[in-house]
C-alpha cells in the first residue's frame, strides 16, 4: 500500500503542476477564443485520472477471496 501512496502523491503533484501551468498559460494568451476548450483538456484528464485512483484504491482495498480446502483437493 505504500508504493499506491506514494505514486498517487507523485501523479496528485503532476497533476497540479499541469493545471497550475495552464492557468499561467491562459492568463498570459491574449486570445480569448478556446480557452474553455484549452482548461477542459487540462481538467477532464485530472478528474478522471482521480476516478482511476479511487477505484484502484478500492480494489486494493477488497478482501473477498476466500480459499475452501475440501478433503478432495488435499488428495
């Protein structure tokens, strides 16, 4: 679990040096037109990257496996 922490640190700072980076970016473009289109390409990618860490983190989390030895299979 410890390696999951530390690679969700490293990608949760990743992603908020892309977003940082964007809104410098949008800030300084003198062009009005496509930056919603412009933030969406930074945000979308973020929210669903967030999505996926959860879900792994979920996964990780389940423990349903449960083994049944029957006398059959000790034979």
């Amino acid at each position: 679990m410890t390696l999951f922490w530390i690679a969700a640190t490293l990608v949760a700072i990743a992603q908020v040096m892309i977003l940082r980076s964007t809104v410098r970016a949008l800030r300084s473009a003198s062009a009005q037109a496509g930056r919603g289109i412009e933030w969406a390409y930074a945000v979308v990618p973020a929210i669903a990257l967030a999505l996926v860490l959860v879900a792994t983190w979920q996964a990780a989390q389940r423990r349903d496996v449960t083994v049944r030895v029957t006398s059959e299979a000790r034979a």
